[in-house]
C-alpha cells in the first residue's frame, strides 16, 4: 500500500514491459507474472518547500561591537599614521636638500663652471633669484660670474623646489643661504664675505627628540668645506654636534 498521505503529483505512472518474466512486487513480497505490459506507481520524493524567514539589518548588539572595534583601530591607528606623516615630510625635505648638493656638485665637475644652491623666495617664477630662506624654497643654477646673482648671460636654473612642507622647518648656520661650487666641482667658501651653507637643521613641531628606532625626530645636514654633503638621522650624533631645533 502506498502512504496515504504522499501528495498525487508525488506519483508518476509508468508502463513497464514485463514479457513473460516473473515479476517481483516489492511493496507486497509476492511475484506475479503478466504477458503483457501492466501500469505501476513510482514514488518520486517530494519535499515541501521551507518557510524562510530573511533577516535583515544587524541587532544592537552587533552595532556596538562593532563601534568598539572601530574605535580600537582609531586609537591605535590615528597616532601612528600622524607620526608617519611627519616623518615622511621631514625625510622628504632632507633628502631634496641633500640630492640638490649632489646635482650641484656634480654639474659644475662636468660643466666646468661655477654651480650655486641658494634660496628663493620665487623659486618657481621664470626670473628666480637667490632671496629669502631654504624655506621659502631654493634653485640650484649656473653661475657663470660667481657672484650668487643669476643675471648673467646664459645662467639657467637646473632646478628648482618649492617652498617646504607645512610644518617643516630649515635653520642654517648664521642664517646662511648659499652654497657655491667651483669648476672643479670643490666648494668655493665663503663668497663675497658672506659665510656659506655649512649646517642645516630640519625640524618639526616635535622638535629634537627620540623616535621609534632610536632615530630622532630631526635631521641635519652636514657640508664639507670641499662640497660634500650628507644627512645625519641618529640621536645622539645630532646633539653631539651641537644640533638644536628652534
């Protein structure tokens, strides 16, 4: 006997040819044989479809967990990301300043002419000139006459920064606001009386400090008397020199 309660679409009729063959009816135990062809009932499975209910939104609960969370990552991630940004100003103006000693240096040993870094409060008009201060920005030049004034015939600008990153700060020796290299490619001194770029404080509003690494929160470059620059990084080897931020 089928189930009572199996639904009729469940059932699907067949004609199953038997010849003359026993046939062995499994539902009942018994064989029975037919010349012919006779019609059986397959049961197919059937599976009422399931009530689903779709939730949408999130509980309280999930809200303020997430809240924590996202508070959690503010209070770790926000100083980080400050501090990450004023690194990386204070890195960028060192190493401008730093490469700009370089290309000077360089182009007046390959071009055997007087090369000038100087500072311009218009670094990037047409007409640049030595004025201001390295925050104001500065231009490295040729100087044919060697008289830190770009006037002369055929004293093109190499190349030429803006001013500074906000919150970054460029203090020389004495206010110095030049450095002139030499045909050679040497440094030339102090021209005209005025003393050249020897030492250059880069600073931030976190002054002269430790930062992570043991690395201090400032730079200083250093130029040799023959043009040589280099950037000091390390702590103790800025305040041993006597390195202070304004």
């Amino acid at each position: 006997m089928w189930p009572t309660k199996t639904p009729v679409a469940s059932l699907i009729p067949a004609r199953i040819k038997l010849n003359s063959m026993p046939h062995f009816d499994r539902s009942s135990g018994s064989k029975r044989r037919l010349s012919d062809t006779y019609t059986s009932l397959f049961f197919r499975p059937y599976i009422a479809p399931m009530d689903i209910k779709q939730q949408r939104g999130f509980t309280l609960y999930e809200l303020m967990i997430t809240l924590l969370v996202i508070g959690v990552i503010l209070t770790i991630g926000v100083p980080n990301f400050s501090e990450f940004t004023q690194n990386s100003r204070l890195t960028g103006t060192s190493n401008d300043l730093l490469s700009s000693f370089q290309l000077a240096r360089s182009e007046a040993a390959r071009s055997k002419t007087n090369i000038t870094i100087c500072a311009s409060d218009n670094s990037l008009d047409a007409n640049a000139n030595c004025a201001g201060t390295f925050n104001d920005g500065w231009i490295i030049f040729i100087d044919t006459d060697g008289d830190l004034n770009r006037a002369g015939a055929n004293e093109n600008v190499l190349r030429a920064h803006p001013p500074v990153a906000d919150g970054v700060t460029v203090t020389t020796n004495g206010g110095a606001n030049y450095f002139g290299f030499a045909g050679t490619g040497l440094g030339r001194g102090n021209v005209g009386g005025n003393p050249a770029l020897t030492t250059a404080m880069i600073c931030d509003a976190r002054g002269l400090d430790v930062a992570p690494g043991g690395r201090a929160t400032a730079r200083r470059l250093v130029a040799t008397a023959i043009g040589r620059a280099t950037i000091i990084s390390d702590l103790a080897m800025i305040q041993a020199a006597g390195g202070v931020c304004p």
